[in-house]
C-alpha cells in the first residue's frame, strides 16, 4: 500500500470538513486513515495508484541503520500528483508519505 497524504484547503480545516474529504477520497478509491488538523492520510494500492494518478509510484529500499539513524523501513515516493477531479475544491495538494527515517543515534 502507498501511503498518501491530502493537504486540506484553509476552509474545510475542520471536524466536518475532513469528514468530507474522507468521503469523497473513499469515493476516488482512496482509503482514509487518519486526520491532523490540516491533512487527511489516506492509502492506495499499488495498482490503484497508477489507475488514479496516470503513472507509477517508485519504491524506496529499505536502509539499514548507519551513525546518525535507524535506518528506515523503505517506502514509496512520487513526484507531484494530480488531484482528482471530486477532490478538488476540497485539497490543496495530494503527495505520497514519504518513508519514515528511524532517529536516535547521535554522531
């Protein structure tokens, strides 16, 4: 799974509004996760993803951890998306999470 996060215009910035935006991304074959104030996570599949956005995803290896981190358990990144039509009025911007970097090891 791709894992996505839509970035919410000013005005829908709350309890209601990113009730919407689950809807409507549930409708466009997103799979909505979780909510901040300001975004909606959401994720895809990868055959999913290109049927939505008109290109491939690109994995990224995992990394194992090195002096300054844990490393990171790999992931997915894409350059800028399109949003969907229905999802318009409603994001600003849609992007793949990019992969968590593990922290705490210290130089």
């Amino acid at each position: 799974m791709v894992k996505l996060q839509l970035l919410l215009r000013k005005e829908w910035r709350n309890a209601e509004g990113i009730n919407h935006v689950k809807r409507i991304a549930s409708s466009v074959g997103l799979t909505p996760t979780t909510a901040g104030t300001a975004s909606v996570s959401a994720v895809i599949s990868l055959v999913d993803f290109e049927a939505t956005f008109g290109k491939p995803v690109e994995g990224v290896d995992p990394r194992p951890p090195g002096q300054r981190d844990f490393g990171s358990p790999g992931g997915y990144v894409s350059g800028d998306l399109p949003v969907p039509d229905p999802l318009k009025g409603y994001i600003e911007s849609i992007s793949v999470a990019p992969p968590h970097t593990r922290m705490g090891r210290s130089s």
